[in-house]
C-alpha cells in the first residue's frame, strides 16, 4: 500500500510538471523522472535448500542492508516478492541509472554473506531496469504498473543470458501506437529492439550474448 500511495503521488506531481514544462516549449530529456530497478539473487533457492530458510533470511536482511548503503537517502527499496527487490529512484539519467545498476552487481558479487555458525556464502545478483515515463511524447503509452513489468522482463532476460549481469529497456526512435504496446513488450521484445522501438543497454559485451526468453520459459531461468 505505502508503495502504490508514493508512486500514484509521485506520478501525478510528473504528469503536472510535465505539462508545466510543455507549455513553455520542448520537455527536457536529460533525467529519468522515475526509475524501477529490480534485484533478483542468482540461485538463491540453492541457499534454501542446502543451508536452511534461517540462511537465506539472513542473507535477505543483508542484501536489503547493501542496498540502502549503494542507493541514495531519496531512493525507496521495497521486497517485491521471495528474493526480489524493488528499487524506486527519482531523477536519475541514463548513465546515472546504468552506473546504479553496475553498483548493485558488484557489489553483491564482492559481498560475503554470513548465515549464522560462522557459515558463510557467496552469490551474485541479476539487475533488471526501467524508467517512467518510458515514452516523454506519450506518458500514457505505459502505466508505471506496466513499467515495472517492463524492468522485471529486462531482469528475466539478464537471467537467461547467464546472471550477474543487468539489463535496461529505453525508449528507441519509432514508435507505436499506445494500443497494443505492452502485449508486444511482453511478448517479443527481441523483435521491438530489432524495429528500433525500444534500445537496449546491458553489463554484457560479445563474449556473453544476450539470450531472449520466450514467456512461457521466464519462471525457468528465474532464480
């Protein structure tokens, strides 16, 4: 509840601003109004399993802790469901969001998890993002629900091209017309980024290529 009354607030105060901005000229583009950055542990079912539920709360509690310490104050981190976290930013660029989403990779795969009994363990993390408005000319072409979708498919695909990686979906140069939009997003995204639609950014290089995961097979390479 907290986090849909922040982001209805948060959504409506933009939408006024930009119409502010519109009536004087060109809305500027250089700030990402609100960024959805989701967090995923790689194989952390694999903790569960051999160390015990205790374990993996723990490292719950640590990696929400790491979070707080490579985010800014401003920044909300939410647990969005099992070993997925939610991180909402206000105002970030491109490169800021990129740089942001390095952090978080890095730093988790550098951090040593304790788990109680002097255990500890190791793991890595993938990084799935977004931003709101995802089109400045249409801010009704997504919702910020269907945003947040958005950065959880990016997340899938830096899962299924092998973890410890992140992945951001941007606005390209075409665009479509707002009917139809998010089915096609969640439906063949790989086909978007060929059409230009949506531009791609990724901690990936050529060694290690990004793998699109049909939706049927997702829930498979999530974990």
């Amino acid at each position: 509840r907290f986090l849909t009354e922040y982001l209805e607030r948060e959504v409506a105060l933009l939408h006024r601003r930009y119409h502010r901005a519109g009536e004087g000229g060109p809305v500027p583009s250089e700030l990402i109004d609100l960024a959805f950055v989701m967090i995923d542990l790689d194989n952390f079912k694999l903790v569960n399993d051999s160390a015990g539920h205790a374990a993996g709360d723990a490292v719950l509690r640590q990696l929400r802790d790491l979070l707080k310490s490579v985010s800014r104050t401003s920044d909300i981190i939410v647990r969005w469901g099992g070993d997925e976290f939610l991180l909402v930013g206000r105002d970030l660029s491109s490169d800021g969001l990129a740089e942001l989403s390095e952090r978080i990779r890095a730093r988790v795969a550098q951090h040593v998890f304790e788990i109680g009994e002097g255990r500890v363990v190791r793991t890595t993390c993938s990084v799935g993002f977004a931003g709101y408005p995802f089109f400045r000319e249409q801010l009704d072409a997504l919702t910020w629900e269907q945003v947040i979708s958005v950065a959880d498919r990016a997340l899938y695909v830096a899962k299924a091209s092998g973890r410890n990686a992140w992945v951001g979906f941007h606005p390209g140069i075409t665009a479509l017309p707002i009917e139809g939009l998010f089915g096609a997003i969640c439906q063949d995204i790989q086909q978007l980024v060929r059409d230009g639609t949506l531009r791609v950014s990724s901690s990936l290089d050529d060694t290690r290529p990004l793998v699109w995961e049909s939706p049927s097979t997702e829930h498979a390479a999530h974990g």
